[in-house]
C-alpha cells in the first residue's frame, strides 16, 4: 500500500487594521498592570483582537497619569484626551455622578470611546477592574473607527495596454469594486484581482454609475470608477466628485486623454495655446457650443473637436468648422483627424481646413484644427511655441 501524503493546511492570512479605541477612566495612581488587565479582558468579552487597537483615550485631566501612558506604551499606540464639557456632550448608556464629581463630566470612558472613534455606538459598554482585596481604579469601553471608503477616479488611457499607467494598474488590482462602462471593463478585465466585484452598465448612465460608486465607497468599500483618456476629461470624474462628500477618500488618477494621444500622431499641433470644445449638445445647448467655438476661433487658438460627429448630429461640426474658416486661411490652416486612436484599427491623417470632408469623421475620432500660425511640416501637423517660422 502506498501511503497517501496529508494535505497541507492552506496558508491564511489574518489582517488586523487599526480601528478599535479603547476608552479609559483611571483614578489617580492606577497600576499600569491594572489597566491593561481591564483592556485585555474587555476586548477578549467583546472577541476582538489587541492587534486592532488605534488609540488610548480618556479625559485631558488624565493625560499626565503615568500608569494609563505606561499602558499605552505597552500596547504600542497613543493616548488622546478630550475636555470634560467635550466628553459631557456625548450621551452614553451608563453615566455616573462619580465621574462628574472628580473630572466634570458623567462619563469619561464610553464618551472617550465613542468621541475618539467618532462612532455613535459602543462595541462594548464599561467594564471596572477587578483587583483582588480593593476597590477598582480603571474603567474602559470600546467602540470602532468607521470604515472610511476610498474612491479612485482612474483614467484607463486611449486603449492601448502600454498607455495604461501603473499608477491605473495599482489602483484596479487595489480595488474590491469596479465601476464603469462595459466595455471599457473588458479592457482590463484581465488585470482585476480574483474575486473582485464588477458592476459594469452600458452607455448614457454616467450619472447613475457615477452614484452607484461613490455610495459604495461610503459603505467603506475601495471602488475604482473607471473611464476612457483622462477620467477628468469629458469623463467620470465631474459626475462622481458631484456626488462625494467629505465621508470618503477620493484619489484622482489621470490618463492619456484623447486629445494628447491623437496629437502624438498627428505632431505637434498643441504646441502652443489650445482648448477642447465637445461638440455634443447632449449636456450642452447649441448655443453655447457655438459661442465657445466662436470665442475660440477670435482668440486664435489650436481647438481639439472631441464628439465631434454622429448619425443623428451631423452638421454641428461643418458649421463649427465654418466659423474658424472665418478667421483663418482656410486652404493654408491644417487639420488632424484621428480615430480609435493606440487601437486595432487605428487611424489618422492631416489635410486642411478647407479640404476636410466631414463624413471621414465619428464618435470615435477627435479633430484638432490649427490656428493662424500652425502649419503642415513633412506631412506634420505643427503649431509653433511663439517662435517665427524660418524660411
């Protein structure tokens, strides 16, 4: 018979964060000893781990007790002390005139538990020492730090994996939540951890995606929002930073928008002043899109088009375009076009602003049109940075 060898005891991991705070009511003189006696054994009742403890706290009447600091250096985390009118605006299950008498307020260790955790209700309510042969000397009280969600805004770039940062990358392997438009989830789906949850919606629910993450980063969940380019660009970002409130972190990660991917290819059309100008009137109206385009052309700026053409809009951009014709030379002006950009079917090229046939253009291409001094240079787009042009 051939023995057949024990499975092994698959490793565990076991995470202690730092949210437990323990609140402490002391007489003067109280023994250390007694006091992380007390500690030991309302955590072990309440069946938390020390290994989560974040702080120490009591009354500023006691921030010099030796035997609460010797404690506190025991356990290896701070003591942090209120004001008793501070501790006496708490409401507590068990206040008591003891306290009130010797400090000033009716509670000094559940009011200290529930104000440094900021939290509304205790773990534990007060437990006293038990010395054997002498009247207790420690009160203490545990209550937990809310979880604070993280919310990060990730731009995932024009598509291509190499213009992924790794700044993106650690925030989607970082992430227990994802958030975001179909198929741009399936970009990266490959990069997500095992078991990470996906909430993946199609196009036209910015905003309802936008809510659906921030309220679970305020369940104290790590969400990644994730959009095309720069997610502050034309993106995400505005949607959700409308809907955040300060009970969440939130972490901007920016992207390779669409503008500066396109420009890589067609030269360097943005080099110098330059605005980018949606021409969808879905958020919009007309016109202030063409006040803009208007403002935009008389100032003589470089205008990236983004949005610029759909089945159902198809003229908006031929008229954006006629207005810049009315302060440029149209034949001379040159115009990139770029679509799907760092894509498979990548595609681009550079004519003038007389010559664009606008049909060339969609959803998924972007149009910067030059401004007065911008030329076509070896069949590169370049806009000057304010120097003459050497003949």
């Amino acid at each position: 018979a051939v023995a057949v060898p024990a499975v092994p005891t698959a490793p565990t991991v076991r995470l202690f964060p730092p949210s437990l705070v323990v609140g402490v009511g002391a007489s003067k003189g109280a023994p250390a000893e007694e006091i992380l006696g007390l500690i030991g054994t309302a955590l072990a009742e309440a069946g938390l781990d020390a290994r989560s403890l974040h702080s120490l706290t009591s009354v500023d009447a006691k921030a010099d007790e030796p035997g609460l600091l010797a404690a506190a250096a025991e356990l290896g985390v701070p003591v942090r002390c209120f004001t008793a009118d501070e501790l006496a605006a708490v409401t507590v299950p068990n206040p008591s005139d003891a306290p009130l008498a010797a400090v000033g307020t009716p509670s000094v260790a559940e009011a200290a538990a529930l104000l440094g955790a900021q939290a509304t209700e205790l773990l534990l309510p007060k437990r006293k020492s038990a010395p054997e042969g002498r009247a207790a000397m420690a009160t203490a009280a545990v209550a937990r730090r809310p979880v604070r969600g993280r919310l990060a805004i990730v731009g995932l770039g024009p598509g291509a994996r190499d213009l992924l940062t790794e700044r993106a990358r650690t925030e989607l392997r970082r992430a227990s939540v994802i958030v975001g438009l179909d198929q741009y989830v399936d970009q990266i789906r490959d990069l997500l951890r095992p078991g990470v949850r996906v909430e993946a919606t199609g196009l036209g629910a910015e905003e309802e995606r936008a809510r659906s993450a921030v309220r679970l980063a305020q369940q104290g969940l790590a969400v990644a929002l994730i959009g095309s380019g720069d997610a502050g660009v034309y993106a995400m970002a505005s949607p959700a930073l409308a809907e955040a409130g300060a009970d969440i972190d939130v972490v901007g990660v920016p992207g390779v928008t669409a503008a500066m991917a396109a420009a890589s290819l067609l030269g360097a059309p943005l080099g110098h002043d330059h605005v980018s100008i949606s021409l969808s009137d879905l958020h919009t109206p007309w016109e202030v899109i063409e006040r803009r385009v208007r403002a935009a052309a008389e100032a003589d700026l470089v205008v990236t088009f983004y949005n610029p053409r759909s089945r159902a809009r198809d003229w908006q951009l031929p008229k954006a375009l006629a207005i810049l014709a009315e302060h440029r030379d149209a034949p001379a002006t040159p115009v990139g076009i770029a679509r799907s950009v760092s894509r498979p079917d990548e595609w681009h090229k550079v004519t003038t602003l007389a010559s664009l046939d606008p049909t060339e253009v969609d959803m998924f291409t972007v149009v910067t049109v030059g401004n007065t001094a911008s030329r076509e240079v070896a069949g590169r787009f370049v806009t000057p940075r304010g120097y003459r042009w050497q003949v």
